[in-house]
C-alpha cells in the first residue's frame, strides 16, 4: 500500500517573498529541500517543483482548483501550524464565542465544513478522556489495579496535559462488582486497594488564564470507557429502566454502574453520581458566589460517553440555569426518546463524534433503534427502542491516508482513532486535511491501525519492562508506588485542602 502524504510547501503571497524552503513528510521523517536564494522564484515555479518531488516520493499534492473555499461563518481563520509540530491546547481568544462552539444553536454550520476553533476544542476535551486510560493501571498483577496510577496533582504532567490550563480537583470511584461487566480482571493478589471499586475519572476546572481565554469558568468532567467494546457488550442485556419523575429510560446496566455505592466499600459508601454531583455543585456555588459565569463539559468515551450523558441530565436538572454540554466519543445509546426529549427540555447540548466504521454507536440495538421512531404513528411511542442524543460530527476511516482499510473493530473503536480523524477533519466532501497537527503515532498507542509504512508498533503505550524495576540487589522486582500515589479516600482533608487552594487562587488574582 503506497502512503498517499501531503508536501508541505508553504508559498508565498507575493512573487517578491519568494520560496527557499520545501518540506514533505514520508516515511514517518520530514525531508527538507533548500531551494536558490532568490526572489525570482514564482508560485508556478515552486508549485512545478513540489509536484515533481511529490511523484518523485509516490506521494500526493492536492492541486488548489479542487479545494473547496471553506464558508466558516465570519470568524476570523486561526493560522494552522505545519504538520510536523506536536499539538498542544487551544490558545485562541474563543471568549465571545464559547456558547456557539458548546451548542447554543446546536453546531449548526459549524461542524461540516468543521470550524477550526471547534475542532481544537474537540480535541482538547478528548484529550481529557484519553488521559482516563493513559493513567489508568491496566495491570492484572499489580496491587492497585484499577486504580489510577497518579494522584490528582500530577495527573496532567504525568500524561502530557500540564500546559492545557486546568486542575483536576477530584476523583471518582464506581462499583467495580455490582452490574459492572466483565472486561476487567481484577489482580491476582489477594490483598488489593479496593475489592469492591474501579477508577471511573476526575473533575478538573480551568485556571485563570484558560478561564480568560474560553470567556467563563469551566468544569470539565471525563468519565473513563472500556478496554474493548466487545467485552461490555454482552453484559447489557438492553434492559430499560426508569430514571427521573416523567417517561424517560435508560439502559439499566450504565445506570447501575453510576448508581451503585456499599456502606462496606472504601471508595464508594457514595456512589460514583454523588461524588460527582457534591464536587460540580461545590465548585459552581463557589465560583458564582465570586461573581463569575461557569459552565460544565461533560466528556468520555465509549462506556464514559453513557455516564457523561447521565452526568449531564442530573447536573442539568440539580443546577437549573447552568450551561451544560456533552462532547462524546464513540458513545453507545443511553435511553429512550423521552430521555432525549427531557434532556432537550433541560437545555444539555450534546455533540457526538462518531466513526462510521465503529459498532459500539450502533449499541444497544443494533436492529431495534430509533429508526423506528419514523413509525410513531403507527406503533405509538415505543419507549423500550434506543435513541441517540444531540448532534452528530460523523467520521469515515477510509478518509485518512494513514489508516489502514480492512475490519479492524478495536482500531474503529479506539479513542486515538476518534482524535485523528477530528484532526484531519475538513468536511464530507474534501479530503484529509494536509496541515493536520497531532502526532500520527499515537493512533497505535493500544491497537494496531497504522499502515505499516509509518513502522510504528502495535499497542506501543505501556510501561518500561511491563512495570518491573532492578533493584539495588540486580533483582527485577514491582516497584512500590510513591506514598502520594497510593489510592485513598477523598474525604474532609481533600474539601478542606481544596477549599483553601481555591481562596488562595482568589486572594493571588486580586491582588495582581
């Protein structure tokens, strides 16, 4: 298979400006050509030469004729930065725009063509997501897995989200046992942090400078999926269950898992709902009390997806007034099309992302879905069919040149796959875009999708030596985590700790 790339040839707006630099990216590495020092050399020219180097390397230029004059509403176009440099947090003044890019008119003309400000903003909360899994201990034979492998002050840092301008606050546990599926064997020792809870996520809230950027105080909280769809799947059994006062059902098994608490449990003698809800609740009353507007975002991916839309409805209906949006990935059907209905009436905006090629959006019900309600007339409400909430940004694999083709159901699924693609992102009718910025390899941090000609490894994210450490005796030994690493319960010292880091916070902006 020939990776079809993009040359990277940065022409210039006037003949007088000239061109001394080609760069294309092949073969993983960017091959730089130095052209003449001269101001003779022409659009034409620089474009004749950069094809030429294009089927030289078997590569592919999109000529300009065929790009489409991107209509994105009178906002002014940030600058894209070369492929070849790592992504980083959005840094444009998005403060008198924020409602419009978390769904005050529903992403209406803003998500095909996708704008370039809502495209980094869904990377960036996805991005939370990912750092659910990058953090989270995988390892069946480690003492604390299930858990997540740094505290709360260094989970950023430790996942490379230490610039993206926010703080976790706190963590949320969830019955690991009750109506839990069976994706996550728990560790072969018998003495364990916790028999009875897994790590589910965080609740993080943005600094001052991000807040003067986004144009409000936002909390962000991100809900951790499954390793692989395939192994929840068979554990909902597709059952409905009320939830709230009026019509609306949701799947019984995504309830449980947000519901379910134990008096006999450490992490959770409060269920994952509570914990969540007693965090939002404290910090929107404490920010407002300070005069400033807040706003929630709710994110996750695959099982996080469902928890965050059940996030959302009870934070909606707890916080009347409260701006509150969902950015998902890769999510499943929650409930029925009164759930939908009253999480309209509530205000929740919700965009999904979705890969076309993904099964797990299609779950539950994979027949019986909200098709049928194209027959309400005939059949009546059916509230026992799924339907889905909110907008759609719909993703097709086969629009990417680094992917490869062919049924690959953990690669469609992945969260990294989701990411790449909202990154190269145009609209439906063009091609991937050639100044995509996030690194490729980190599509193969846990499948294998990649084509092979890129030579990254399959599922290259893991730990050193699986987790084993030399001893100061020569012996390959589990290293014992730092004592601040350790799990413990988030009690009083946590609110009171938190309490005086935010009125410090305060007291160092007033007095600048």
């Amino acid at each position: 298979m020939a990776l079809s790339t993009m040359i990277h040839n940065h022409l210039p707006t006037t003949l007088s400006t000239g061109v001394n630099r080609i760069s294309a990216i092949h073969g993983h590495q960017e091959v730089v050509f130095d052209l003449p020092k001269t101001n003779k050399t022409s659009n034409r020219g620089a474009r004749r030469l950069a094809e030429s180097l294009s089927n030289l390397l078997h590569l592919h230029i999109e000529p300009p004729s065929s790009r489409k004059n991107l209509q994105l509403s009178s906002w002014d176009l940030i600058d894209e930065e070369k492929h070849n440099t790592p992504t980083t947090s959005p840094k444009e003044l998005v403060a008198d725009k924020w409602r419009d890019i978390h769904g005050s008119m529903d992403w209406d003309s803003l998500l095909d063509p996708l704008h370039p400000w809502l495209r980094r903003e869904i990377v960036k909360y996805g991005e939370f997501a990912q750092a659910t899994y990058d953090a989270f201990d995988f390892d069946s034979f480690s003492e604390y897995c299930g858990s997540c492998r740094y505290n709360r002050n260094k989970l950023f840092e430790k996942v490379g989200l230490g610039k993206n301008g926010y703080k976790v606050t706190k963590y949320i546990y969830a019955m690991s046992h009750v109506e839990m599926p069976q994706w996550l064997e728990r560790s072969h020792l018998m003495d364990t942090w916790s028999k009875h809870s897994n790590w589910m996520g965080y609740v993080a809230v943005s600094d001052d400078e991000e807040t003067h950027r986004i144009g409000r105080r936002d909390i962000v909280v991100a809900w951790r999926g499954t390793v692989a769809p395939s192994e929840w799947y068979e554990d909902f059994q597709r059952n409905l269950e009320p939830i709230g006062v009026g019509d609306a059902k949701v799947e019984h098994g995504f309830l449980s898992i947000y519901t379910s608490k134990n008096e006999s449990s450490r992490y959770n003698k409060s269920s994952a709902s509570e914990q969540v809800m007693k965090e939002v609740i404290k910090l929107v009353q404490f920010y407002q009390g300070n005069g400033e507007e807040v706003s929630l975002t709710i994110t996750g991916h695959s099982l996080g997806g469902a928890l965050a839309l059940l996030n959302a409805y009870e934070a909606a209906t707890d916080l009347p007034g409260l701006h509150v949006s969902v950015i998902s990935f890769g999510a499943p059907r929650v409930g029925n099309s009164a759930f939908r209905d009253e999480l309209d009436e509530l205000g929740v905006k919700t965009l999904r992302v979705v890969v076309k090629q993904d099964l797990v959006p299609r779950m539950p019900g994979i027949v019986f879905n909200e098709s049928l309600q194209r027959f309400d007339d005939i059949t009546g409400t059916l509230e026992w069919v799924y339907t889905h909430v909110g907008a759609e940004l719909r993703l097709d694999v086969s629009s990417s040149p680094y992917l490869k083709r062919g049924f690959n159901p953990l690669g469609f699924h992945s969260l990294e796959t989701y990411l790449h693609l909202v990154d190269g992102f145009l609209s439906t009718d063009s091609t991937f875009r050639s100044n995509a910025r996030r690194d490729v390899s980190l599509v193969n941090k846990a499948c294998d999708i990649l084509v092979d000609e890129l030579r990254i490894p399959s599922c290259w994210y893991q730990l050193a030596n699986k987790g084993l450490v030399c001893n100061e005796h020569g012996r390959w030994v589990k290293p014992r985590r730092e004592p601040e690493d350790i799990p413990s319960p988030i009690g009083e010292a946590h609110d009171h700790n938190l309490r005086i880091e935010m009125q410090e916070s305060y007291q160092m902006s007033y007095a600048s």
